[in-house]
C-alpha cells in the first residue's frame, strides 16, 4: 500500500473480494487485513471490521484444511489486536480437535500467539494444551503443544515428562531435544520434580 492506507478502498474490497473462494486470494486477503486501517480516528474499531471478522470465523470453520490452516496463521500475525481475536476464540479452539494435522499444528500456534500477548482471552490455554498434548498422535502438533508449555507453564511441561515415562525413547527427535532443553532448564531451578527429571535425564542419556 506504500504507506497510503486507502481508506476508500475498504469496502470495496469487503463486498467484492472477501466474498471470493479462491485460495491464492484469500491468503493475500489476510496480508490485507494485517496492514489495513482497522481503527477510525478515535481509535475504535471500525464497523465495517465486524463484517471481517464474521468471514474470518467463516474461514477457521472452512471444509478445507489449508484454508483453516492459513487463516489460523494468519491470526498469529494479528495476536495484538484484541478487539478482533476476541469473536475468534471459540472457534480457533475447536480447530485444535480437527481431523487434519496441518489445522491442529497452526492452531497451537495460534493459541500460543494469542496467551503470550492476552492471557484473559485463553486464561486456561495450559490446561488445553497439557490436555491437548495427552491426547494427541502427530509429532509435529506434540512438539508444537510441549513447546508451548516449556515457555507458558514449565511445571505442566515437567509433568508431562515425568508421565510418558519408558516412552520417551519413542519420541519425534525434534521432541526428544525439546524434552532435553526444558530438563536442562528444569535442573537449574529449585523445582519439586528436580530429582526425578534428573534421574530420567540421567538414565536416559545412558540408554542413548
């Protein structure tokens, strides 16, 4: 837009271009929204923002998986802007218990994104990510989910650790050096499990 915020330019594209099914579109779309003038001069959120809004929650609950994939993507790149994640909530969770895992990795990330700029809006986004991590099969949505506690919530993330147990030598190898940085971190503090992740770090450096 070379600095020109076009205000002009808003509603066309609402009624014209946001309507459009094509992907390559949409996801230029979302390089739009991020630079767009979002607020009017006295810093409240335009109305026609909330048209936006309805499209972007009508995308994270799109049939197709790279569609719900780029717009959760897209939300990490606009996690300061309250006002407008705070409608999206709900449904960014619920893309955490999709079928596809290209949904369920940017999802986490989308999460994380969102708690480390507002925490009121997902206040218990460990809980969902230690629950998340439980349950789910994918390494790279695993690793993304422990990743996310290692930096939001350590002791959820010992804990996760100490109940895989014997597993640990089944894990991705990007999670095995994750698990090991977040040991290697656990250790130096004054932690109530730092005798028992010590003895498995130990026991597992052996066996490796």
């Amino acid at each position: 837009m070379n600095g020109n915020p076009q205000p002009a330019l808003l509603m066309p594209i609402i009624q014209f271009v946001m309507p459009s099914k094509n992907k390559q579109l949409k996801k230029t779309l979302h390089s739009y929204w991020e630079v767009c003038p979002k607020y009017d001069e006295n810093g409240k959120l335009k109305q026609e923002m909330i048209l936006v809004v309805n499209a972007i929650r009508n995308d994270l609950q799109h049939p197709n998986e790279y569609i719900r994939g780029a717009t959760l993507r897209f939300l990490q790149k606009i996690a300061k802007d309250a006002e407008l994640l705070e409608p999206l909530i709900p449904t960014c969770r619920a893309c955490l218990d999709h079928r596809h895992s290209y949904v369920r990795k940017n999802a986490v990330f989308a999460v994380f994104s969102i708690y480390k700029e507002f925490e009121n809006l997902i206040p218990d986004a460990p809980e969902l990510m230690s629950t998340f991590l439980a349950a789910e099969t994918d390494p790279t949505c695993k690793r993304n989910a422990f990743v996310f506690l290692a930096q939001c919530d350590m002791s959820k993330a010992v804990e996760w650790i100490l109940s895989i147990g014997d597993g640990m030598a089944g894990l991705d190898e990007q999670l095995q050096l994750s698990v090991i940085e977040v040991i290697r971190a656990d250790c130096k503090n004054d932690s109530a499990h730092k005798v028992c992740v010590f003895s498995l770090f130990g026991w597992r450096t052996r066996g490796w």
